[in-house]
C-alpha cells in the first residue's frame, strides 16, 4: 500500500502547454500519414520550403518530386504532398473553369488561388523547420 505523499506513486507532470514539442522523425509510420524518417538536412528542407511555396506553379512541384525525389525521404514526401494539393486545385480550378459562365465559379476560383497561396506559405514555414506539412482537404493521388 503507498502512501498519499510516496513520489512513486505520482504520475509524471503532463509537458508544459504551448511549448513545441520535439519533433520524431523515427518510428513507425502513423496513420495519418506522417513523415517519419530521418532527420532533413538544410537542403531537403530548403527544396521543400520551395515547392511548398510555389506549389501554384504545376511545374515547380512536379519538376523538384521527378528530379530530387531520390535525394532525401523529407524532399520525397513533402514534394508529393505539395504535388497533390496542386492537382487538386487544378482539377478545382478546371472545373471551375467550365462553369465559368455561372459567375459564383469564379468566384470560388479566385479564393482557392489566395488559398492556394497562403498554404503554400504555411507549409513553406513548416518544411524550412524541417516539419512535415499536410495540407487539408488534399485528394492524396501521388503515393
């Protein structure tokens, strides 16, 4: 039987609120999809910085998952990341495109390029911390 005041029978504090928490870039996957590898080097993250912000130019993150996929595991996930949030804006933007004549297409076309952008920016800053970033609502097509 312990004690009320025995140290070993407390649990251990929970970790301070609003405080990063260390990122483990080793383990098993998650069911989230999270990256798990090694730790980026400056260079994979300063590739994904790029793609993620310029993810509204088609080429970049295409161009940077076919030629540097292979250069690091961060770059490789966090190109497809950025590559499929990209197609499905195009395939929003397209089909925007064709109704187009309705106005309120338009409309929804403009704010998901702003949107568009201001995630590009968000996981911009996530990947030059070396996070991996996932973007919502982004149809995973590339695997």
């Amino acid at each position: 039987m312990t004690q009320p005041n025995d140290p070993s029978s407390t649990p251990p504090p929970p970790p301070p609120q609003g405080q990063p928490q260390p990122v483990n870039y080793s383990g098993p996957a998650t069911a989230s999809g999270a990256y798990t590898g090694p730790e980026p080097t400056p260079d994979a993250k300063q590739l994904s910085m790029i793609t993620h912000i310029l993810n509204w130019v088609l080429l970049v993150p295409l161009l940077v998952f076919l030629l540097k996929k292979d250069s690091h595991p961060f770059v490789e996930d966090q190109t497809k990341e950025a590559l499929n949030f990209t197609l499905t804006c195009l395939i929003v933007h397209v089909l925007c495109g064709v109704t187009a004549f309705l106005c309120v297409p338009a409309i929804i076309s403009i704010a998901l390029f702003v949107t568009q952008i201001v995630l590009g920016i968000m996981g911009g800053l996530k990947a030059r911390d070396g996070i991996a970033y996932r973007y919502p609502l982004n149809f995973r097509m590339i695997r």
